[in-house]
C-alpha cells in the first residue's frame, strides 16, 4: 500500500470539497477501497473519511418512500421493519450481498459505488481499458464466465456487481448528491451509471466533488416481489444471473411489471419495452419465452459466458412462474 494523506470530514461541504484535491478519494466502509489499494488498483494520495457525517438514517418521505442515507449499513437496511415489510425485494437482495461481517460495514452509498470484480481489473499485471485506458481488455479472449452478455463494448466487458442496485433499478430509485459548491442534485439511478463504450474508466454520471448524500425509494409499487439470484455457491458468490422482479398478475392476466437484471451487464438492465408488451399478456410459457428474447435483443456472449444466454431465460421463465402464482 502506498502512503497516503487522511482527513475526517465534519460536514458535507468539506467532504465534498476533499474529494476535489488531486488523487482523493471518499472512504466509508472500505470493504471494496481498502482491498483495491492493497492491490494497488487504486492509487489515492488522500482519503476523507465520512463516518462521522450524519448520513446514517432511514427516514418517511412525504410521499410514502423511503429516504435512505448514504451511510446505512446494508445489514441496517436489509434488517429495517419497513424495507421488509414493503420493499422485501431490496431487503433480500442485500442479503444475498457478500457476507455478514462485510454487510455490516459497507455504506448504501459504497454498494452503489462498489468496483467491477473482474479478474483482469484486479491484476495489475494484465492489461485492462477500466484500470489503465489504452491497455486493451483481457477478459475479451480470457476467462471472462462472469463478464457481461448486454450492454459491454469491446473496451470492456466487465459487469456492475451490486445486488442493491438491481433492487433499486427495479423500485425506480433516485440517488441524491451534494457537491463543493453545495448544489444538489437527484439522479434516477437508471442514469446513474455509464455504459462502458469508449471510456470504460468512467463508471457513473457523478461529477468532480459530487458525493452521494442518500437514495430515495418511492412508495412499493403493487404487485408481488422477488429478487433471485444464481451463482457458483450459496453465499459469499456474485451473481451470473440475477432478476429484481415487481409483477402484478391476476386471473392468468399480467397487469404490470418491473424487471432489472444483474449479473447481465455493466449496469442493472432493464428494458421498458419488455415490460410494457407485458401489460394485459396471459401468464403463459409463450409470453415468458418472448419476454425472454426481447431482455436479451442483442446479447453476445465471449466464448466462456456464453451460457448465460439459456440461463437468463431459464431464470426468468422460473420468477415469472413464481410471481403469476396467486
């Protein structure tokens, strides 16, 4: 680890306004940061610790959601009576999330900003385009099971690792931000992040000295909830697939629904078209086939994760199942 200044922010503005000197980065829990400067893939001359700001809340809003601060711990969240109660698909995907002693201290905010696990971006001895620019992508011919079928480029394919986020895709969360100047904004997640293309290394639409101040939730929309995940192992593992589902059917019928998928791309997926075709189609095996192949227009796989095409449908034909049941 290389050496490195440090300074405990008191208030948001000089959290922000750290976060603009050259090399700095925000650290929370650390759970992701503190491995990556280890490995030396991360670099920073500075850390502002924000621990001590008061971020740590989950309040009502007027409108009945959820306001949740950028440091709640995931198992805070995941345990909330609320969140279970009315959002029981976010709770369980953070409990599918990384182990009990980690959820303890990794951040909202951090889940939201949390690095790609791909094996290459991790070796600073292989080249790769999110690390260093310009270097190639080796997980293109290499062991790329993990890496992404939609939405990659062939400057990366690397895919976004958070199970929170799928959730949040699905509920249509907007995270809140303050910058150094004090301006604030409120960013639909679906805008959140940024498809690789040609600059793989920029992940997110954040702006230099922007620091995420919360993420909001709107009331549960109707309909039944789950989030399923597939991976090598039972705990402890990201997903090769995973699907954030909100469906309302009844009498056969599809009323509405929400789907987001993780495990598929450099973000959680989501495809509107899909969903509205779903509006009023029979809860059949045809409309979950069809669903299937407008989700994945356009999927490539790299030679190692090409299965991931069949699974995502088996998937998904098993959480429409599960959610057409009344």
């Amino acid at each position: 680890m290389k050496a490195f200044t440090y300074e405990r922010a008191d208030s948001l503005a000089q959290a922000a306004t750290g976060s603009t000197k050259p090399g700095a980065k925000i650290i929370a829990g650390g759970t992701n940061l503190l491995d990556l400067m280890k490995l030396q893939v991360e670099t920073p001359t500075h850390l502002v610790d924000i621990n001590r700001l008061p971020l740590d809340k989950i309040d009502e809003t007027p409108e009945g959601g959820l306001r949740i601060g950028a440091m709640v711990r995931n198992s805070d969240l995941a345990a909330d009576l609320r969140v279970r109660q009315r959002y029981g698909l976010l709770s369980r995907a953070l409990l599918s999330g990384a182990s009990a002693q980690l959820r303890n201290k990794a951040t909202t905010g951090g889940n939201l900003l949390q690095r790609t696990r791909c094996t290459y971006f991790y070796d600073v001895t292989k080249p790769c385009n999110k690390r260093e620019p310009g270097s190639g992508c080796a997980a293109l011919e290499g062991f790329n099971r993990m890496h992404a079928i939609l939405g990659a480029s062939d400057q990366c394919i690397a895919v976004n690792p958070s199970d929170m986020a799928v959730a949040l895709r699905a509920l249509d969360a907007q995270v809140e931000t303050v910058d150094a100047e004090n301006t604030t904004r409120a960013i639909p997640i679906a805008q959140f992040y940024r498809l690789p293309g040609d600059t793989p290394q920029v992940e997110t639409t954040l702006r230099r000295g922007e620091i995420i101040t919360a993420v909001t939730i709107p009331p549960p929309p109707t309909g039944k909830q789950i989030y399923r995940k597939v991976r090598d192992r039972a705990s402890y593992a990201f997903a090769l697939v995973s699907v954030a589902a909100i469906v309302d059917a009844a009498g056969g019928k599809i009323r509405s629904a929400r789907l987001a998928f993780g495990g598929l791309a450099p973000e959680p997926w989501r495809v509107a078209s899909a969903e509205e075709r779903l509006v009023g189609a029979p809860a059949t095996e045809g409309t979950f086939a069809t669903l299937a192949s407008d989700v994945l227009a356009g999927a490539r796989g790299f030679g190692r994760n090409d299965f991931k095409i069949p699974l995502t449908r088996r998937t998904l034909r098993a959480v429409m199942t599960e959610a057409s049941l009344t």
